[in-house]
C-alpha cells in the first residue's frame, strides 16, 4: 500500500520544491498595480458551504461578495466588469442572479424548478447562456438577461451532457460536452431561433473542461487524465499546443485576464488550496497569490470599478486556526448506529453526528444509520488491512458494504466517480435523491464507475472503466465528509492486493476524522502505555515487518538505533 503511495509523493514534493524555488527567485513575475488588473471571484467551501468571495489579482486576502445561508457557485464576470452572474441554490432550487456592481442589486434571472447553472453573459451584455436540466438531461439553454421571453434550448437534438458555456463573441459559443464518452469542447453558432454545433475536440482518454479565450485566439482548458490535472493550450480548431503543465499536477479551477495574455488557477495540493498567477500559457514566472489553504473552486476575473467593487465587499476572509490539544479519550457506544461495533472515540461523535444530520436532511435517506465497520480490536491483524488502522483509534467508519454484491453495492442507491489525485485512485460517492424534481442535489457530470474485478492487473479495463453518463440529481457525499473533517483514503495498488484485482483495496467506503494528528498519540489518547506496547511494541512490529519509515509516518517512537536508518529512505 504504502510504498507506491509515498514514493509518488517524494517525487511530487520533489517538483513541489523546485517550481517554489522558481517562484521566490529573482526572476518572479512583477505585478502591476491592483486598479488596473482587476479582481478575481471564486466560490470558496467556508463551514461547510459555497460563498462568493473577491480578491485583487495582484493577490491579498479574500473578501466575502455574498452571504447567505445557501450555495452560491459559478460566477461569470460581464465583458464590461459592471455585473456578476451566478448561480445560488435558495429554498432547495438552482436558479440565476445577477449582481450589479454599482447599486448592490440582487436580481433573479431564472425561476425554474429545475437545475439552472453555469451561466455566461455575452459579450454586448443582452443574453444570457446557462446551462439547465429543463429537458432531461443538460443542455445549453439562451435567453434575454431583460424581459420576459421564454428561454431556447441550443442543445435540444443532443442527449449528451452539454453545460459550462462560455461567449466567443455575441454569436458564438464554446461548452462542454460527454457526447464521445468523456468531456470535450464543442462549438455553437448561433443561427435565428436555433444554434449548430460542431466538435472542438474529440480525446476519449482526456477530459477538457473550462476553456479559457488566450490572445490570438487560442484557448487554455483543464486537461483531466489519469496522468494528472493540468492545464493546456489549444489552438483555435482545439488541436494541442505543446504538453500539459502545471506546479503539482492538481489543477482544480483557471481563469484568464480580459487581455488574455494573463492566467490564474487553483492547484489542491496535499496542504491546501494554493491560487497562482502567470502569464498565460507559462508557469515560469509564476508568483503564489494564496494559500495553501480552504477550497476555493471555479475562478473568473474581471475588470470592475475598483470604488464600486470595494464598496461592495464584506470582511475578509480569516481561515481558523487548527490547534488540536491532545486529551484523555474515550470510547463510547453509538446507540442508533448499526454496526459490529457500534462504538467511535468520543472526539467524533459530534462529527459523525453532524454528517449523518446533514445527509438525512439533503437526501431524506439515513446513509450513516448503518455501516460496515467502526472500531477495531488492537490486536486485530488480517493480510488486506493496515495494523496500524485508524479504526483502532475509534476515528475511522466504513459506509455500508453490501458483501454479497459483486460490485460490493456500489449501485444500490450510490454511484462511485473515480476521482485520481497526485498519482493516486480515490473515489466519490454520490448519492441518487429519492425525489428528482431539483430540490435534492444537483446533476452528475461526471461518468459513474463501473467496476467490475479483473484476474490480473495487467487485463485491459483492469478494475472496470468509466459508465455512461447519468441523468439525474445526486449528493456528493464525500463533500459533505470533507465539511465536517473526515477524509478518504486512497485504493491499494500494490502486489497481492490491488483494487484492479479485488474489490476489498478499493477503499472507497473507508472515512477518518484524525483532526491533524497522527496515528500514535491519537492511539495515546485512548489506551495506556503498558496496553500500547503489547501490541505495538517495536519488536511486535517488526515482526509484522512495517518499515521503518511507516513507523515514523504514524508518530510511533523508534529506538535510538533506529532513527537514523528510518531517514535513509528520503536520502538520495
């Protein structure tokens, strides 16, 4: 398990490392004055929700544009910086809302009770395109930002996905589409009450999402593989221009400046969140704006008043500051949990508490009431599991697996989405809403998986593949997970057990709360030394054969003899 996993992550800390050193050289990138560049707008995931907030795109602190107690996402700057366009979820309904600069004003665009998002304003500011579940499935949809006419469906003949559009000029359109099985840009022409759509381009192993117009009409999009999450160019018929890049290979979110010839993008990095800026197309010059720190997702930059926009903005945004004292701990029983050991040490009841609320609440279904695994003994060992598991700790739950399903129940009310971080196979679970009118969820863009084990890791479509997309609405369980601290941990792949050959190394199921401690004073917290050390002894574990360098990784003391040699992994 281990050794491939962190093997990739030196070698990832590695480029890391260097790309900062290139960043705080002599030669970083000089930034014009804030007044002229204007500002970026971002939806960043504070306590549990999404909240539109600005900064400088010469860099500062975040600054809070809305406030509600709702989801606001996809912002969309008008050509002219004079409004913001958005999506927000009120009373459990996706509609859009403009933001004028000026006044403050709040206008609502759309008041279907279907999912409305993604929204783009064209460049003389008169339409409106959007992406919406109206028909089925997704479409790109066009209507008047003023009066009362009835929105148009561009899409219509198509049965595929087709959302996140974005204005060529006011006749042109480019978006997203799953009509090749993977996401791949298209362009619209508009025609009268109609549009034509041909392929931009057509990689079935590469997904492109948010395309970006650069200067001379080239185009910047994520390009999403299992390779990695990077960024590149492509010329004006979509054909690539040079390769992929990026600082960590993680890039979630880009925008490019209304000049085009400057970029901004997020990297999800191990730490945290980190926003870059460069000139586009190149990272050489690139300077760290913020972060690592929080979420923040799909970035746009305008070019607003700087007075009017100021005016606008609320308190600036102040990440908490994690500071975990270690304590006295406990089991303690669960009492309307079903499991083999209804049990969780005491410092996540709460937690556990607060995600079972919230999905019960979203979804109507109590996803949590029953689970496969809480605690385990110490002294619990078997070949597919880690002996020194999170669930020792009483932090770690398995979400229900249904062991006599093949595909471990994966399509009994959830679907899986593979979800590749830093050379490594994580996964999502999405939730289907029991009632599919828009007020639960939102719609699935990505393929579920399909998995499906192999005798060898070798076989072609080894562990399944992706499926066909799938109308509908669904709950991103996993995001809910990361709200209230409990993370995922990625599928073995490693000789004798790989999740391409067994469905027991997926790991998709498995959750732990460690509130940034590691595993052995957590262990701490709970038992005794003397108990600790007739299991987890050092003699014990090296009967067990763990290395060295694992021991340090989970904060167990190693012999002074020792110290030294679990360093040697790390030296070159």
């Amino acid at each position: 398990m281990v050794e491939r996993r962190f093997s990739r992550r030196i070698a990832l800390l590695g480029l890391a490392l260097a790309a900062l050193a290139a960043l705080f050289s002599g030669g970083a990138h000089a930034m014009p004055d804030a007044e002229s560049e204007g500002w970026l707008v971002a939806a960043l995931r504070v306590e549990g929700q999404f909240d539109l907030y600005a900064m400088p795109a010469t860099g500062g602190m975040w600054q809070q544009l809305t406030d509600t107690p709702d989801d606001e996402r996809w912002p969309s700057w008008s050509a002219d910086g004079s409004q913001i366009v958005y999506s927000a979820r009120r009373d459990r309904n996706w509609d859009l809302y403009r933001l004028e600069i000026a006044t403050g004003e709040e206008t609502r665009l759309t008041t279907d009770p279907h999912f409305d998002g993604y929204p783009a304003l064209s460049p003389d500011g008169t339409q409106l395109a959007f992406s919406a579940t109206r028909a089925g499935d997704l479409d790109i949809w066009l209507q008047p930002v003023e009066g009362t006419d009835e929105a148009i469906n561009l899409t219509e003949a198509s049965t595929a996905f087709d959302f996140a559009p974005i204005w060529i000029d006011d006749s042109r359109l480019l978006y997203t589409s799953t009509a090749e099985r993977s996401h791949d840009l298209y362009q619209l022409t508009l025609r009268g009450d109609g549009a034509t759509s041909r392929a931009l381009t057509a990689t079935r192993d590469v997904d492109e999402r948010t395309p970006q117009r650069l200067a001379e009409g080239e185009w910047l999009v994520q390009a999403i593989s299992d390779n990695g999450r990077d960024l590149q160019r492509l010329g004006a018929d979509g054909t690539p221009l040079g390769n992929a890049f990026s600082m960590t290979s993680g890039v979630v979110s880009l925008a490019v400046s209304p000049s085009g010839d400057e970029m901004a993008w997020v990297e999800r990095r191990w730490d945290g969140d980190t926003l870059y800026r460069s000139t586009a197309g190149e990272i050489d010059d690139a300077v760290r704006l913020f972060g690592p720190q929080g979420m923040i997702e799909e970035l746009a930059w305008g070019l607003p008043d700087g007075d009017e926009f100021d005016a606008l903005l609320g308190a600036r945004y102040e990440a908490p500051r994690l500071a975990y004292t270690p304590t006295a701990r406990e089991l303690v029983n669960v009492d309307d949990m079903e499991a083999p050991d209804p049990a969780l040490n005491d410092a996540v009841l709460e937690p556990y508490q607060r995600l079972r609320a919230r999905v019960l609440d979203e979804t109507g279904i109590d996803f949590l009431d029953t689970v496969s695994e809480t605690v385990r003994p110490l002294d619990y060992a078997t070949g597919e599991s880690d002996y020194l598991s999170w669930h020792k700790a009483g932090r770690a739950l398995d979400t229900l697996l249904y062991i006599s399903s093949p595909d471990g129940g994966i399509n009994r009310g959830y679907l899986l989405v593979r979800d590749d971080w830093h050379g490594d196979v994580y996964w999502r679970i999405l939730i289907r809403c029991p009632i599919q009118d828009g007020s639960c969820g939102q719609p699935l863009v990505l393929a579920p998986w399909e998995y499906e084990a192999a005798e060898s890791a070798e076989d072609e479509g080894a562990g399944g593949s992706k499926g066909l997309y799938t109308k509908g609405y669904y709950v991103d369980f996993t995001q809910m997970a990361w709200d209230e601290g409990w993370e995922r941990i990625a599928s073995y792949q490693i000789e004798d057990f790989d999740w391409r050959e067994t469905l027991y190394a997926m790991e998709y199921w498995h959750y732990q709360r460690t509130d940034g401690m590691t595993w052995y004073p957590a262990m701490q917290e709970l038992y005794d030394q003397e108990r600790l050390d007739a299991v987890f002894a050092w003699d014990i574990l090296q009967e067990r054969k763990v290395e060295p360098w694992i021991l340090r990784a989970k904060g167990l003391p190693l012999p002074l003899e020792q110290r030294y040699q679990s360093l040697r992994w790390a030296v070159p």
